[in-house]
C-alpha cells in the first residue's frame, strides 16, 4: 500500500474465526459466510487505521518501511533513527 509492503500475521485469523466457532461445527457453509464478511472488514478497518498513520508520517517526511497487521491492530515500522528526516527540515530551505 502506497509504495509499503503490509504483513498480516497468522493471529490475525483469531478474532476473525473465534466468534463462529461453535458454527463451524454445526454449519460450516454459513459459518465460512460470517467469518469472511468479517476478516473482510476487520482487515479493512485496520488497514486504513495504520494508513492514517502512514499518512501522518509522510506528511512529517518520516519514512516508513512496513505495516503489519496483529491479533488485534497493527503497527508501522519505520526506517532506523540515523535515516529519517527531521520534521522541522524541510522548513530550513
């Protein structure tokens, strides 16, 4: 997304399952139905919440090197400290 690659990591699957998992056992098909309109958008409401963020540091010329997404959110990891921009220095030119 916008040039940073995004990891989603295996935990992730575990609050978009947990709540249908009594329905996995006794209907699967509509249990797969819920579970994947739900990864949808816990996976989208997420994923806009670390683009905000994303968005926030570019416009601070902080660089970022990938978003990843966790049981229950997701973090931006940024380039090391030696190699980001100072907010202030683009007003310096």
């Amino acid at each position: 997304m916008a040039g940073v690659p995004v990891h989603v990591h295996a935990t992730f699957a575990i609050p978009v399952m947990l709540p249908f998992l009594h329905e996995w056992f006794v209907r699967p098909r509509h249990a797969l139905v819920l579970t994947v309109i739900v990864a949808v958008l816990l996976f989208s409401a997420v994923l806009l919440h670390e683009l905000g963020h994303l968005w926030a540091a570019r416009r601070s010329k902080i660089a970022a090197e990938r978003i990843e997404l966790y049981l229950f959110g997701g973090r931006i990891l940024f380039r090391p400290f030696g190699q980001l921009r100072a907010p202030w220095a683009w007003r310096q030119r």
